[in-house]
C-alpha cells in the first residue's frame, strides 16, 4: 500500500510540474504574439538602398529568396523564366531595404518607390484574379 501512495503522489507531483510548465509556454506565446512585427515597406514609400545586377531583357522582375537552401530548389526552377534570382541571407540588403520580417513579401516597384506591398501575389497587378461578369 505504501507503494501504491507514494506513485500517486509522484503522479501528482509530476501533473503540476508539467501544469507549471505549461502556463510558462502560454505567457511567452502571448508575450511573443503582442509583439508587432516591423512594418513592411508600403505604398507611396521609398524602398532603402540596395543595389543588384539585372542581366535579363523586357520585363525587370527580381526574385529574392531569403535563407534559400538546397532544398528551395524547385522553387528556383519556377522562378527562373520570371526574371532575375538572387539568393540572400536574412539579414541582406534586400530584406533590410524593403523592411520584410515576414515571408514571403511581395513588393510593386516604380522608380524605387513602392506602389504596392503585401504577401501574396494578389498584390501584383497582372496576378490580380479577374473578376466574372
């Protein structure tokens, strides 16, 4: 019978801790939540400095892939006939010029000025779904 009380109480005891431990995750999942992210770079805004290459002809697309390992691969094919690729860290200039702290962000450049900013490709005016009249 003594046996038989004292797993009970470890039980008990092992409960509470993994209780304790829990509420410790909630508070920081809450404290991470409230915390807002930075802005990215909106419309009427001037994008930062930055400076990269354009090899290609016609339309001038760049695609940034931020902390782009071997596994982004396919990727890479299906953006290779939009435009240029380049691979960069996530601290790199790109992502410091347009201000993104979240991915993907997609960004609508006229003259260095952002028309329009967002993460998905609705933003894009030629990948705007028409609408069915």
């Amino acid at each position: 019978m003594p046996y038989l009380v004292a797993a009970v109480v470890l039980v008990g005891l092992l409960c509470l801790l993994d209780l304790v431990l829990t509420f410790g995750v909630i508070r920081r999942l809450r404290s991470t939540a409230e915390a807002t992210p930075r802005p990215l770079t909106g419309p009427g805004e001037r994008a930062g400095e930055f400076a990269t290459v354009y090899r290609g002809a016609g339309r001038r697309v760049l695609a940034v892939l931020v902390g782009a390992t071997d596994r982004h691969f396919p990727i890479l094919d299906a953006l290779r006939p939009v435009g240029e690729i380049v691979r960069e860290p996530v601290t790199g200039g790109l992502v410091q010029a347009f201000g993104a702290s979240a991915f993907p962000s997609v960004f609508v450049l006229a003259d260095r000025t952002v028309t329009a900013s967002g993460h998905t490709m609705d933003v894009v005016p030629a990948f705007v779904p028409a609408v069915a009249r």
